[in-house]
C-alpha cells in the first residue's frame, strides 16, 4: 500500500437539512467545487461524497486554505460552508470504488468537528475552518480572523472580494456592481477585503 503525506479537506453545508431545493443546493455546491478544480491544483479533486458533504485533497497548506475560501465565497450568501483542513499520510485502498483511508483524512474530520464546536460557542461562533497538522496554532489564528471577516460581509463585498482574488481592478468591479470606484475603494478598507488579498499574495 502507498501513502502520500497531503493536507486533506472536507467540508459540508451549514443547516442544509433545513433547506428546502436540496437540488438546487447540490447544483450550486457541484458548480462551486468545478470551478475550484479548475483553478487550484487539487491531488484529489473536491467531490461530494454524501448529501452535502465533500472531500479533496492538495500537495500543500496555500493551496488548501485558498480552495475553501474559494468554495465559501461562492456559496454565500445564499449557503455557508464549514471546513476542516488536515495533514497526513493518505493511502487508497480501493482504487475502484474511491475508498481512502489514513491518518490524513482522521485530522481533516478531528478539524470539522472542532471548526462546528467551536461555532456552538458564541464567543467563537464565527469559526467555520479549523486546521489540525503542523503550526496549526498559528494557521488557525490566521483563519479565525478570515472567517469572521468573510462572515461579516455583504453580497456587494462578497463579490469584490471574490474579483480582487480574481485579478481585477477596483474600477471593473465599480462598473460590475453599478457603484462607484470610491464606494469600491471603501469596502476594501472597511471590511478588510483588502487584508484577506494580502494576506493570500503574501503566501504565494
């Protein structure tokens, strides 16, 4: 048996047992992880695998922490997602069936269960991504304080943050959205749009 030591992922759909077009929610979120295995170098591409839940897998910790932000952005505000991100050997035992097991994919899930915890408690309740694997101390504070911003932003700034990410302009996004490239200017200040973009050229 082969193992590959990666940084895992899975992540589901908050409160989808209440949503009432589970189709159309099952068609938004397979378009959303598409579009992630498009753009992002997955070593196992995000699929579902059982009503709202979904896995993948990526060779480094960038990569990962940007293909749930990318999956979230897209989602809200109509669904939110919870992630978990884990580290560790990963073996397939059944090649056929899709059936992977190891160690990877145990912190990835020990992750969600914390990520949901910790969003129980109202102190912390804005937590939807928790990582378990190596500095996980400091890559949770770093993922705590962009989940609570992305949490906080409307569907206007949602969309900057998602063009930004994309690469274009403040003055595009201006046009886009019908307002101006001041009012543009002011979100990225204000709701910390433009931190998140730094923070992510800083890591590439």
């Amino acid at each position: 048996m082969i193992f590959t030591v990666e940084y895992t992922v899975i992540g589901d759909v908050i409160g989808s047992r209440d949503v009432a077009d589970r189709e159309h929610l099952h068609q938004v979120l397979a378009s959303a992880l598409r579009e992630v295995n498009q753009t992002r170098s997955p070593l196992r591409a995000l699929r579902i695998t059982v009503g709202d839940e979904f896995q993948g897998s990526f060779g480094d910790l960038t990569q990962a922490m940007a293909a749930v932000l990318d999956v979230r952005v897209a989602m809200l505000p109509d669904y939110d997602i919870r992630h978990g991100i884990g580290w560790g050997e990963v073996s397939t035992i059944d090649a056929a069936d899709g059936i992977e097991d190891g160690p990877g994919w145990w912190t990835a899930r020990e992750a969600i269960v914390e990520a949901e915890s910790l969003a129980a408690v109202p102190a912390t309740g804005s937590v939807r991504t928790r990582f378990v694997g190596p500095s996980a101390s400091v890559v949770n504070a770093a993922l705590n304080c962009r989940d609570h911003l992305v949490g906080s932003m409307s569907a206007a700034s949602l969309r900057i943050l998602a063009g930004l990410r994309d690469g274009l302009s403040q003055r595009t996004l201006a046009e886009e959205l019908g307002i101006s490239a001041s009012a543009v200017s002011q979100r990225v200040r204000r709701d910390g749009i433009g931190v998140i973009v730094l923070g992510e050229r800083s890591q590439s």
